[in-house]
C-alpha cells in the first residue's frame, strides 16, 4: 500500500511538466520547519521529545482550474525530535528527507491582488539521512543511524496562507502542518511506534 501512495505521488509530480499554455506554474520555496516525533512504548513511558528547527527548501509545481489547483512539490525537509534530560544531556534525532506532497489547493480569489487560500493532501518522504547526537556532560558525540530507521515515510498535510500578485510575479505565505502517519522504526517490538510531526512556515516565489 505504501509504495502504491509513493507511486501517485510521483505521478502527480510528474504531470505537471506540462507547457505554460496549459496553466501551470513553477515555483521556488524556502521556509522554516519546527519537527519532532510522537512515541508510544506499551512497556515504559514514552519519551517527551521537543522539536529541532531546520531549513526547508524546494520547488513547487502548480496546474490551475479557476479556484481550485494541484500542486506537487519536492522538498528537502528535515524531520526528527530532540530529548532533553537538563542542560548538559540530550538525544536528538535529526532525519533528512526528499519530501513529494500532492496538494490540492482552493484560491478565494484567484484573479486579485491578495489571494487567500488553502490546501490539503499527502506526503510521501524518502529518507536520505538519518542521524544521532547524544550529548553527555555537554560532549557531544554523532552516529549514523539510518539502518535503525525505514526509508519511506508518508502521512498527510494541511495549509492556509495568502498570495500576493504582481505584473509577472506571485509571492505566497504559508503556514503549514504535516502529520506523519508511518510508524518510522525499521524492526519495532509490539507497540513501540515513532511518528514525525511538522510545522512549517514558507514562502514561495511564483515566475
């Protein structure tokens, strides 16, 4: 099932390079992402874990039909979480991934000057690098930690934002939530689960 979502989302990517003539649009993305996870132990208490900011970068690719639109994207997004014992002890977990969401989008008005609008839709991510920071008595020390987790992630998306128009020109502000629905450990015991959870501010520059 997994790999069918991912195969829709590529899809969906894909069939937007199309001529402008058709009505789509390019546009390039750069926002700020606040990620952490949700995890459940049957066993012991689950860890609290905070988010860790990081950068998010992209393309976005929109076909238009008067008020509604589909828009995929590729990003490149971080996801993760870090514990906090006290100051001087943590565990963080920093996950990088290429992220395709398939949006569909409805504008108020998409012939003004300030569009409001929102979207909604799914993700599929796949994992380029994963990564552990433990830091002790203020050390810190960094493993490789890919192999603990799996690949593919997915879950879905929701956003509102406005865009403001001008001659040639189109520039959005969005906020955005993703919620991951895969559990992301790679061999889990019964009941242990770990799941992302992303807020994301971004803006987009339409040509």
């Amino acid at each position: 099932m997994r790999r069918w979502v991912f195969v829709c989302l590529v899809a969906a990517f894909l069939g937007t390079f199309v001529p402008q003539s058709f009505g789509a649009g390019v546009g390039f993305k750069l926002g700020f992402s606040l990620s952490r996870l949700t995890q459940t132990e049957p066993d012991s208490p689950a860890l609290d874990w905070n988010g860790i900011p990081f950068a998010s970068v992209g393309l976005a690719f929109e076909r238009r039909w008067g008020h509604l639109s589909i828009q995929p994207e590729a990003l490149f997004v971080r996801m993760g979480g870090k514990y906090v014992i006290d100051p001087a002890n943590s565990l963080e977990n920093r996950f990088d991934y290429i992220q395709v969401p398939a949006l569909v989008k409805f504008s108020a008005l998409p012939r003004g000057h300030v569009d409001p609008f929102v979207c909604g839709g799914g993700y599929g991510s796949f994992l380029v690098k994963a990564r552990g920071v433990l830091e002790v008595g203020g050390e810190k020390t960094k493993a490789d930690v890919i192999d603990n987790y799996r690949r593919f992630d997915y879950g879905l998306v929701a956003g509102a934002g406005l865009t403001f128009r001008y001659p040639g020109l189109a520039v959005a502000l969005e906020a955005r939530y993703c919620h991951g629905l895969a559990n992301i450990i790679r061999d889990p015991a019964p009941g242990d689960s770990l799941k992302n959870r992303t807020l994301m501010a971004l803006v987009t520059i339409v040509y």
